[in-house]
C-alpha cells in the first residue's frame, strides 16, 4: 500500500460561520502501488481540497495520512517540503510553467532543490520524458512557442523529473480541447503502466475518469466508491 488516509477530517472557517463549514468527513481511502483512481463530484465539494491534503499542501484538521507506510502527521513543514520534493508530482489545470524558461528547464526546474539530482544523469532522464511526451523538437523553446497540450505535456514530463511514486492530477485535461484531452489522458495512462507511477485524477470529466481502475464520488465530505 503506497497512500493510507484514516479518519481525515477538514473544515473551513469564516466570521459567518464560526463553527466551520466540514469539507471532508472522517473521510478514508487507500491506495496501492500502481493503482489509478478518479476523484469525481460537483464543484465546491472538496475535491481540491482532497488532493492538497494527499499532497500535504495543506494539513487537515483531524486522521492521520501514511505513504508507505510512514505517519505524515508529525512531519515538519520542511520534512514535509523535502517529502513533496521527492515522492509526489503534481498536474494542475493550468500548467503553471515558468515563461522566462525553456521547455526543458522547466522541466528540470523541480530538481534544482535536490543535489542528488543534479548531474547528467537527469539531464538524460529529462530528454527521455520530453522525447516521450512528443516533444523533442521543441525542447528548447518557450511555453509561449508552445500549444496548451503541449504545454501540459511538459507539465506532465516536470511531475515525473525526480522519480514520483504518486502523480496528482487536479482537472489535468480542464484547459484543453476535446482531442488535446482524450490525448492527454491516453498519455497518462500509458505512464501509470510504464512506469509504475499511481496515479490519483480529479475531474469534472466522466470520460476520463472512465479511463482508471476506480472511481470514487466525493459526496457529504466522504469517498463513494
């Protein structure tokens, strides 16, 4: 088992309401090696706020969070940053690529915080992924050079640079057209299996969340599977 939540518990407070609004409700889930699980559900119901928890952007309130089979909860925010660093990829809607940069230091831009991955050896690995992700013959132009799905292409090839056993995926396919998505998801997919990575999606889209092994519905602050 890579990822174990137990008994998560999160709300949000306002001066409208004191007592907090509950977003996730003794919420559990686990995840294995390889496994690759969609995370559906209307707007405002946590999803987000699931996926930061999971990728310990954020902290919840009460449970406890295991990734192989290590208690998370008495982590440090360095510890914390340090674990990010080295175990989870993130995909975000947007790309969030550095625009001053190349396509390929911006795909190396995660392992600049890791000495250990600083040396040729990485510099291979990140040719290999943007040979993967179709995109050598941009490599070194700039995100403005670049397609949305190209784009998030190399976003996807970022998330991978430093070995993740975990990618996270909050609406990955959600600025891209139809065919640009059905592609990005194939992709995805195809990683999941070649590389062993887990993979956790959350989506809007019923279609690619048909493309994993589980679905899930977050509903009243819990997971329906």
């Amino acid at each position: 088992m890579i990822l174990k939540l137990n008994q998560i518990t999160k709300s949000y407070f306002s001066g409208n309401n004191p007592t907090g609004r509950v977003i996730l409700d003794q919420l559990d889930l686990e995840v294995n090696a390889g496994d690759r699980i969609a995370i559906v559900g209307p707007s405002g119901s946590g999803k987000t706020t699931l996926l930061n928890l999971i990728g310990t952007l954020d902290r919840p309130d009460s449970g406890k969070m295991y990734f192989e089979n290590q208690d998370l909860s008495g982590y440090n925010d360095q510890q914390l940053a340090t674990f990010r660093n080295e175990k989870i990829g993130f995909v975000f809607q947007m790309h969030h690529l550095l625009p001053q940069l190349t396509l390929l230091e911006n795909v190396l831009l995660p392992t600049l915080t890791n000495k250990k991955l600083q040396g040729k050896d990485t510099l291979k690995h990140a040719l290999h992924l943007i040979a993967r992700m179709g995109l050598a013959e941009v490599a070194h132009q700039k995100p403005s050079q670049l397609s949305g799905g190209e784009c998030q292409r190399t976003a996807v090839a970022r998330a991978l640079i430093n070995h993740p056993g975990l990618i996270l995926a909050d609406e990955p396919t959600g600025a891209l057209d139809h065919q640009s998505a059905f592609n990005l998801t194939d992709l995805l997919v195809e990683l999941n299996k070649e590389e062993g990575v887990t993979l956790i999606v959350v989506t809007h889209s019923m279609e690619v969340a048909g493309k994993m092994d589980r679905i899930y519905s977050l509903e009243d602050g819990k997971l329906v599977g």
